[in-house]
C-alpha cells in the first residue's frame, strides 16, 4: 500500500472541498478501497472518510410514506431492517447477497452503489424500487434517478466534488424481488442479477419495474417488458412476453463467469421468475 494524507472531516462541505482534489477517494465502509489499495489498482493521495460525518447513516420513514437510506448505513443493517424486508424485499434479498456477514457489517449501501459495478448486488433492487439518490456538493445539492447516475462501468455522474448522501424510495410496491443467479451459495460476484417490483389492484398489474444487474455496461431497467406488464393480469404468455423483451433489452459479454449467450437466456428465465414472485407478495 502506497502512502496518503487521510482525512476525517464533520461537514459535508469539508469533506466535498477534500474530494474536489485530484486523487482523491471516499472511505465509507472500505471493504472496496481498502483492498483495491492493497493491491494496488487503486492509489488515492488522500483518502477521506464520511465516519464522522452526522446524517449520514440509518433508514427513515418520509412524510409521503417512502423511506429514505442513508449512503452511510451498513448493508447488514439494510438487510435486516423489518421495514425494508416488509416494504421493499428485494432490496433486503439484494443486501443479504453481499459477501459475508463480516463484509456486510463493514460495507455501506453508498459504497456499494459509488463502485459503479454493474454487478452491484443492491442495484437491481433499488433500479425496480424507482430510487432517487441525493447528491450533494459545495455547490449545492441536487436528487437524480438512480437508473440515470451510471455511465459506464465504475463510472457515475458524479462532478469533482459531488458526494451522494440518501437514497429515497418511494412508497413500497405491492410486492417485489431480488434474484441472483451465482454458482457459489456465497459469497460470489452475480452472473445476472433480476429484480422486479409490481403494483397490483384487483389482480391486475398496474404498474411494473424491472431491473438488471451484469447484462449490460451499466446497471439497466427493462422498460419494454415493464410496458408489457402494465395493466394486464399475471398469465403465462405475458411472462413470456416480458421475459423475453428484458433479454431484448440487454447487451451482455462473454467473461470467465459465463456466455453472453446465457446470460441473455437466463435474463428471460429470472424475470419470469421474479415477476410471479413479486405478484404473489403482492397478494400474500
């Protein structure tokens, strides 16, 4: 590990000063900085830690009835939270997806989104959840979608400076869930990730969101199939449809992991899957 100058700032304003200079990294849980670090693939020249940071950490509930999840709030906390679990499930599937318990009391649900992988255990989750991520600077501040913050792998929009500090669903879906597909039980980076959300009333699906996680450069909602979805009751032949249109909707590669060719497959395979499941939440 090469030397740096570390950092603890108590504001935000401090820590987005800090962050604006070249070669510099943010330090949340640092199960990804710190062994990048000692590997050497990543080499900051100041590392600035959030710790000390107030309002940073925890799960509340807003006055429109969503919650909003602090970038700062450890994912095992996420995974076990009951209004998560009851509210946004898949949220709390992906969550218990990450690595081991030990990381997952280490990890933060921010680091996990700010890495940018398009692997992001979390991220099909909070994609099907409609997330709205709030970003702040010393300029200012400012809520994206969060399907709208990736560019590309391990990249963002964030600007020089930028620090994302909540983010904030809206009130639950009917039903939703996570699926990872993965060789190992643990502890193992997603072949594909699937989540679903699903609006329901009266046995008709009158809203869907689907998102994929490893099928393309960036994390990706499936709109046709969420178009498909909407307003018809659940039927095999519009699962069909759906599964089939979110394969449409990827752009996957072939890596030591697997085939494009299978991945693709197995997109249309969990995403009929995940939408029976969600639908069947939804009615529980």
């Amino acid at each position: 590990m090469r030397s740096f100058e570390f950092f603890e700032p108590t504001t935000l304003a401090e820590a987005s000063r800090l962050f604006a200079q070249e070669h510099a990294q943010l330090l949340a849980g640092g199960t990804d900085l710190v062994i990048g670090m000692k590997a050497l693939t990543e080499t900051p020249q100041s590392v600035i830690s959030l710790q000390k940071i107030a309002g940073l950490a925890g799960i509340t509930t807003d006055a429109d009835g969503g919650v909003s999840i602090g970038v700062m709030t450890r994912v095992r906390d996420v995974e076990l939270s009951e209004e998560i679990r009851n509210g946004y499930t898949a949220l709390a599937e992906g969550a218990a997806e990450i690595g081991s318990i030990q990381i997952r009391n280490l990890a933060t649900l921010g680091g996990n989104i700010a890495h940018a992988s398009p692997a992001a255990d979390t991220v099909a989750a909070l994609l099907a959840l409609d997330a709205q991520v709030d970003i702040a600077s010393a300029d200012g501040e400012r809520s994206v979608p969060i399907h709208a913050l990736f560019t590309g792998p391990g990249q963002t929009i964030l600007t020089a400076g930028e620090i994302m500090t909540r983010f904030r669903l809206p009130s639950p879906a009917s039903g939703s869930h996570y699926i990872k597909h993965k060789i190992r039980e643990v502890m193992d980076l997603a072949f594909i990730g699937v989540a679903a959300a699903v609006d329901m009333d009266n046995g008709t699906i009158t809203g869907a969101r689907i998102g994929l996680a490893a099928v393309a450069p960036t994390p990706i909602r499936a709109t046709e199939a969420e178009e498909l979805l909407a307003g018809k009751s659940l039927t095999d032949a519009i699962l069909a449809e759906a599964g089939e249109a979110a394969a449409a909707a990827c752009s996957p590669i072939s890596d030591l992991r697997c085939s494009a060719e299978h991945r693709r497959e197995m997109v249309d395979v969990l995403t009929r899957r995940t939408v029976r499941e969600a639908v069947a939440r939804a009615h529980a």
